[in-house]
C-alpha cells in the first residue's frame, strides 16, 4: 500500500520501497536520514529512545527532557563549575575546590529531593567509607517557561567529589582476574552496609519497639518517625505531595503517601519483611488471577525470614568508581559510591535483584553476582522479582 505525505522526506523512502514498506519502516527511514545514524545504531537505542525519534519522525509532539534546567544558576560560571555528568534527570557539575553539585528538577521550593541527603548521612553515622559527604543543599526556581510535570524547582546538593571514574567504561577492559578483584571489593563494602541493623519502628500510632524499619532511609511525610536513632529528620512533618505518590512503586522501595496509608495514616515505610511482601504483590494488576498472587506470595517468603539490611538500591556500573592502581595488589581499586537516592533497609536479596535488573547490557557484570554476594543465594527471589515486574507490564525487568 502506498504510504501518502506531504512531507518530503517520507516521500521519497517511500518511494525508494516501491509502496512495499509499511508507515513504520517509513518513519524509520526518516530517521536514519535526517539523524544520520544507521538501523543497528537504532536497534541499540533504548525503548524510550526510539519512541521519542518516532514521535519527532512524526511530527507528534514530543514530551521535554527532564533536564530542561541547564542554566546560568547550574553553570555557576562565577565559581568555574564544569558540566561532569548530564542526563534526563540531573546534571553534576564539578567545582575546583574538589566538589561536586547534582541538580534535578523538584515539585517545590519547600520540597527537594532529600532522598540521596538522607540516605548520605545515614551512611556516614554508619561509617561507611566511600561515601561522599553531604556539603548543603539548596533550591531555585526553574527559567520561566521550564516547568515539566509540575517540576518549577532545580534542587541541588552539594558533596565531595570521589576519585574515579565510573566502571562502566572500565568493565569492558578488564580481564578476568581483575573483575573479580573489584567485585570482591564490592563485597566487602557490601558486607559492612549491610552489618548496619534497621532502627526500630515507633510511631505515636502503633508503638511496637520489637518491630524494624523497612523502607527508604529518609524521613519524608509524616513518618512520624527519626528511625530511633540521630538520622536526620529534616522532613518529618511536611505533607506529601502527589509527586511523592507517584515515587512509591519498589523501584526504591517504600515510600511516604502509597500503600498502607489507610490503615496506618502515621507512616506508610513497613514495620516487618511480612508487610513489605504485602507492599511488593500490591502492585500486582487487579485482574492477576489469585492463584499467582498465592505463588508469589508463598514465593517471597520461601527461605525467610530475611536480616533487614542497609541496601544501596542503585548499585550500577555508573554509580561504582574506580581506578587504576598498579601500587596496590589489585590493579583495579574501588574509590567510591554513588546515586543512593534509593536506599533504606530492605530484605537482605533486595540489593541482589536490583542490581541485577538495573545492570542491563550485553556484559558480563552480573555474571560476578554470586562472588559478591556469597555465600548466599539469592537466585529464586530474582525469578519472582522479575515476575513481579514483568506482570506489571514492566518491559525493562529483564
């Protein structure tokens, strides 16, 4: 079938096909053209990045990257800030005085996002060593015209620049000695995150001093809580915002303003690894038929209870730092870890499963899980964690 437009472009691919290609092969071709880039540089373009040519091929209109803040405020060219790393949701920016600031756009001025501030100080009472130290933060008001989804605000946080460079641009180059001797450094930061106990839970509505944590490692909404301990609580008290609903899903885990606010209005984060399974099948459609929802179920709670452990949450090759150190026995030495925006003391296999499925590539990284991670196993609670999101309709779970 002939494809008919006015647009020029379009026109002659279709052309060239002989009234043999369909409207999406068409609008592939338009792409490759106007982009210059060829089908094996497309194929290996993420989903949402595929999707936002198709929509510009097709002269639909395109939603704004989040990162629409890069301004004078965030150049701070007074201070000779320089732009370290930029994506849709943040952009760093490096100062000579060896820190760094990470901005990303925030619901309002009274609201930024604490989530990575309270999980930094909470890893620095731990004593967990590196970890960059928070040094402030702020907010400002977006330019005029900048606002997206709600988003009128830049926050930033101020920290200290770590050594390294991300191991993802070094994975590749290392042999297999190597890697282990950086995943083996990597298990032993994880051993003693993960030796840091869950406070206990209080809360003026239910006080049972027995229970633990589980959940985010801030004190947002109306926790009502300051995790037992001399955690900040800089939020306690603030309302939620639908933002903070919108943030709930177990991409972080728990959070403020989600599931159980109507049972327990004082707090939404768990009080046991039982309330955080029932937190986990929540999300579950509500057409799942209950026969799954009872293998899952029966699923998360093989082999537990679980130790509630500090967890990272984000642990990728972007957010592990390293560098090459021919002084030291390993040539390859961990200096630093990033992006804990979502950690918090989860169930001990949580940091497995996320850093499995926040790790995609063609890669070997995951392949070195089992040294990090040993002696335990985790393997049967990443199956029904990628159950859990493929039901969801979750096209990135694997």
């Amino acid at each position: 079938m002939a494809v008919e437009t006015d647009d020029s472009v379009l026109a002659a691919a279709a052309a060239e096909s002989g009234g043999d290609m369909t409207l999406s092969q068409v609008y592939r071709e338009k792409i490759y053209k106007t982009k210059n880039i060829t089908e094996n540089d497309y194929k290996r373009l993420s989903v949402t990045a595929q999707v936002r040519l198709l929509k510009e091929a097709m002269g639909r209109p395109v939603t704004p990257e989040l990162v629409t803040f890069l301004d004078d405020d965030v150049l701070e060219k007074e201070h000779s800030a320089t732009i370290l790393h930029q994506s849709r949701y943040a952009v760093i920016t490096a100062f000579p005085d060896g820190t760094v600031k990470k901005w990303m756009a925030c619901i309002s001025k009274d609201q930024p996002d604490m989530h990575e501030v309270e999980a930094l100080r909470v890893a620095e009472e731990i004593g967990l060593p590196l970890v960059p130290r928070v040094r402030g933060i702020g907010v400002l008001p977006l330019q005029p015209g900048s606002c997206h989804s709600g988003r009128c605000y830049k926050s930033w946080i101020a920290m200290d620049r770590l050594d390294g460079e991300p191991l993802k641009g070094v994975w590749g180059s290392l042999g297999k000695e190597e890697k282990t001797s950086v995943v083996e450094q990597l298990r032993d930061f994880l051993t003693a995150m993960r030796s840091a106990p869950p406070p206990p839970f209080t809360s003026a509505v239910i006080n049972r001093e027995e229970t633990r944590y589980v959940g985010g490692s801030h004190t947002g909404g109306n926790l009502g809580t300051d995790f037992g301990g001399n955690f900040s609580s800089s939020l306690r008290g603030q309302e939620t915002t639908p933002e903070d609903d919108a943030k709930g899903t177990h991409y972080g885990g728990p959070r403020p303003g989600m599931m159980g606010k109507d049972r327990y209005p004082e707090f939404l984060p768990c009080r046991s690894e039982a309330e955080f399974n029932e937190y986990m099948l929540s999300y579950l459609l509500t057409h799942t038929p209950r026969t799954l929802i009872d293998a899952l179920q029966n699923s998360l709670e093989r082999g537990g209870p679980y130790r509630v452990v500090y967890s990272h949450g984000d642990l990728t090759m972007d957010n592990i730092l390293v560098t090459k150190d021919n002084s030291v026995g390993a040539r390859v030495k961990l200096t630093g870890i990033v992006g804990w925006r979502y950690a918090g003391w989860f169930p001990e296999y949580w940091e497995y499963v996320k850093i499995f499925t926040h790790n995609h590539g063609m890669d070997d990284f995951r392949d070195y899980l089992p040294i990090m991670f040993a002696p335990s196993n985790y393997q049967d609670k990443l199956v029904t964690y990628l159950t859990l999101r493929r039901i969801q309709g979750d096209p990135t779970s694997l």
